[in-house]
C-alpha cells in the first residue's frame, strides 16, 4: 500500500542528504517533488496544497539544530504533518456505557463492508466482547448469506430477522415500534438491536446495504436506520483503491450520515491509496481502522503515527511488534522493542528473527512491508512469492555471525562468498546491505533526533 508514494517521498529526501544546509530553492525543490509525488498518488488537491504550505513554511522556519541535519529535519517535519492529515491521534472506538454498543456500517457496495464486519466482531471478540452481526443489507441478493458465512468464520451469531429468524430463534422483537415488516430494513435493525439486548451482546454492529453508487435513496436509507437505532459509532467504509472519487464518495457519506469514524479496506492493494489519506482531513472524521485482506483476521486498528512511519519507510515497528507478540514468542518480541527503543543497533539476527516470525504469521507481505527499509523493495514484494523472500534469506544465513551483527564489515569478498553461498549474484547482496544500512540509519536517526513518533516516553 502507498508504495509508489512511499517510493517518490523516500528518493526525494535521499537528495537532500549531504547537505549542509538547505537553501530555499533547494527547499522549494523538494516541496515541487513532494507536491508531485501526492499529486500522483491521488491525494485531494486541497490537501496536497495545506499539507506542502505548512511543511514549506516549517522547513523555511527551522532553526538550525544541533541534533539533526537539514534532510533529517525535512524528514520529521514531513513525518509529523503526514501524522496531521492521517489524523493525528489513534481514535479507539465510543462504547456504550450502558447497554450494547451499536456500531453501524455504512459504504458503497462492494466497499467490503461486509467483509469488515465479520472482521471486527472477531476482533472485539478476541478482546473479550459479546458481539453480535445484524444483516440489515436487504439490497443485495445474497448479503444475508453472506454475512452468515462471515459470522461462521468469525465465530459470532448473525441476526437475520427478515428471515423470521433472529440468533436461531423466532422473532421476539415485540418491543420493537412500527409494523414489523422483514422486508424493511430499518425494522430489521432495530429488531437486531433490541434482540441485542434481551440477549445480552455486548456490542451489536449492523451491516447495512450499499449501492454502486451514492444516491439519495441509499442516503435516506442510511439516516432512517440511523435514527432509528442511534448508534454509538457509524463507521463509514471505504475501499482505498478507487482513487480520486474516495474524496466525493466520503463527503457524500460525510453529509448524508454523518459518520463518526472511517475504515479504510483494501490497504493490502497496491493502489495508489493516496485518496484515502485524504478523507480524514475531507471529513474531519478520523480513520479507526484499516482491513487488509480477505481473511477475518486481516484488520488492523490505524494508528495515524505509524502509518506515517510506514509510508516514510521507516517501518512500523510497534505494529511488527504486536503482531508478533499475536503469533509468538512475547520474550523474542520484547527484546526486539527494547533493542530498539535502547539505540541498539538492528541485527540481520534479529532480521532473521523477524523473518521467521513473519513466516510463521503468514499474511506475510503485509508484514513484510512494515520492516524498516522494506518499503524500497516494494515492487519486488509486489511481484514476490516465498522463493524470492527465502533468497533475502539464504543471503543472510550464508553471512557469518560477525558479519549479521557488523554489515558495515562485509566488504568485497565477504560479499562475493555471501552471493555464492546464497546461489545469488553479487549485486543482489549489494542491494540487500544497502537497504538494510539506510533502514538502520533511518531508526537511529529517529531515536535521536526527535524521537520515534508514537513511541511513549521518547521525546516527540
Ligand atoms: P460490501 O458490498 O461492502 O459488503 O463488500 P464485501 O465485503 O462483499 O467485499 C467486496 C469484495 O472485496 C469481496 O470480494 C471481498 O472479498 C473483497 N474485500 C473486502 N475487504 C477486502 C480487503 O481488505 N482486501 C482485499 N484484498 N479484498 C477485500
């Protein structure tokens, strides 16, 4: 996701390196490649235009510092305006004080709202909730099935009370007001609602119907369950891949629900994405969560800190972290977050390390993708199956012990024994060494200057 984008911002500030001192046209330069570079990636023109004034202004503001050099400097302003227009803070989602926490669904059809749904009743059941699926898609041929299917595999009962058949029961939603009508939408919400609560689920989300396209009559729809089951949260859903008309789309919606948070699906793409950055400063609404798959496990929580890391390419290792402390071993992990928070410099060992965590975590692209320096080996990723990841690896198993934790010390022909080791060329180590000197020198820089973004108790 964001590779390209990731790919233009990256090359750009690696030609501010070896300055003294940025003058303003070489400031005015990279604000130009900057511009291009979000422009590109489809990110909304009056978002483009704030973003590039505010890190202009602060580049041309900025104090010489004893701790960074001017590129660094560029780097952590751009890095904290990204985290800005992300958002800025994590946003956890509203529950209910009392009674179960209604969350409602809204987005196109096909957005993967329905996919969504299943992953996040999983989810909030890992954590520990009772959560329960209402079908209230009367729209699409199928969507109640497939929501069936979805809760299956979450592991979470669905409502479908247009089938007269509510968790496996009769209806019982007496209390619930107006002529019960299985073929109305609204009446089938609050029917799921109301089960809810006799019932006791804790969290109750409600899928509802989208169409290919914004119309009125999906906006009205859309209102008329809302005020009739007044959710906590309504979650607006939209896939990151269709470009410039996310930023209508999410004004549409914006206007004719009023969503409260935003889900961005499809992140696992490699789109150009840049539209989806756009919607939380469009809309003012943050974005909560992002789905990267079609799997009920593929949903992160989006925190906008590390997805300005991971598009800076200067990893998400919090991320990394979590989602190893999921799959394994939690000393490995802690050790892994302690090197790093405590200037040590990053291992291949614990590159390795990493790597077979990963494997074992499957989904491993996207994991990939989030190791610091990865981000510039995005089009090889792209194209990657297992055979290529484990040719990264046969390259590090063939260096010596010394040479994993001392890279700066594999010259020549240590190269040249790596590359024959591995069954690789000569180059492909180069590669590999540069990439991973660059990712070593990007969380050094981090950790001194300004500190990791998100990092609690570091400077910010
Ligand atoms: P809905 O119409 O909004 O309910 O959308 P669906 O949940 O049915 O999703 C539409 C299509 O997108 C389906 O084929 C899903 O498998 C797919 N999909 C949904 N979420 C994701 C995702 O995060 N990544 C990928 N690659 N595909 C997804």
């Amino acid at each position: 996701m964001f590779n390209t984008l990731s790919d233009r911002l990256t090359s750009t500030f690696k030609n501010l390196r070896g300055k003294g001192r940025l003058s303003e046209s070489d400031i005015n330069a990279t604000i130009r490649d900057i511009r291009l570079a979000l422009i590109d990636a489809d990110v909304a023109t009056p978002v483009v235009r704030e973003f590039t004034g505010r890190v202009r202004e602060r580049a041309l503001g900025a104090e010489v510092s004893g701790a960074l050099n001017p590129a660094q400097q560029v780097v952590k302003i751009v890095n904290e305006e990204l985290i800005a227009i992300l958002g800025g803070q994590t946003r956890n989602l509203q529950l209910a004080k009392s009674g179960p926490t209604v969350i409602m669904l809204a987005g196109l059809q096909g957005s993967g709202k329905t996919t969504f749904a299943g992953k996040l009743a999983r989810f909030l059941r890992d954590q520990g909730h009772f959560p329960v699926l209402v079908a209230a898609d009367l729209q699409r041929p199928n969507a109640v099935t497939q929501l069936e299917v979805v809760g299956d595999r979450a592991g979470v009962p669905v409502f479908a009370p247009e089938r007269g058949n509510i968790g496996g029961h009769d209806v019982v939603a007496d209390d619930v007001e107006g002529t019960r009508s299985y073929g109305d939408p609204v009446w089938v919400a609050q029917a799921g609602v109301a089960q809810a609560k006799v019932r006791q689920y804790d969290v109750v989300i409600v899928d509802t119907a989208g169409r290919l396209a914004v119309d009125e009559n999906l906006m009205q729809q859309a209102r008329d369950i809302r005020d009739a089951i007044q959710p906590d949260e309504v979650l607006f859903v939209i896939d990151a891949m269709i470009g410039q008309a996310a930023i209508e789309t999410a004004l549409a919606f914006s206007e004719g629900v009023d969503f409260t948070g935003v889900v961005l699906s499809k992140l696992d793409g490699d789109a150009r994405g840049g539209a989806a950055l756009s919607v939380a400063s469009v809309t003012g609404r943050p974005i909560m969560f992002s789905s990267t798959g079609e799997q009920v496990k593929d949903i992160e929580v989006f925190h906008p800190d590390r997805m300005a890391s991971r598009i800076l390419d200067m990893g998400d290792v919090l991320t990394l972290i979590e989602q190893a402390e999921k799959a394994f071993d939690k000393r490995q992990a802690a050790e892994m977050a302690r090197k790093f928070m405590e200037e040590e410099d990053f291992t291949f060992d614990d590159f390795l390390q990493q790597m077979a965590a990963i494997k074992k975590m499957g989904n491993f692209k996207a994991l990939l993708g989030m190791m610091p320096g990865m981000a510039g080996m995005k089009d090889q990723l792209n194209s990657l199956d297992e055979r290529e990841f484990d040719r990264v690896e046969a390259m590090v198993r063939s260096m010596t012990p010394f040479e994993r934790t001392h890279p700066k010390q594999i010259n020549g022909s240590r190269r040249a024994r790596i590359a024959r080791g591995s069954g690789v060329s000569v180059s492909e180590v180069n590669q590999l060494l540069e990439r991973f000197t660059q990712a070593q020198k990007m969380m050094r820089q981090m950790r001194r200057g300004g500190g990791m973004p998100g990092m609690p108790g570091m400077p910010g």
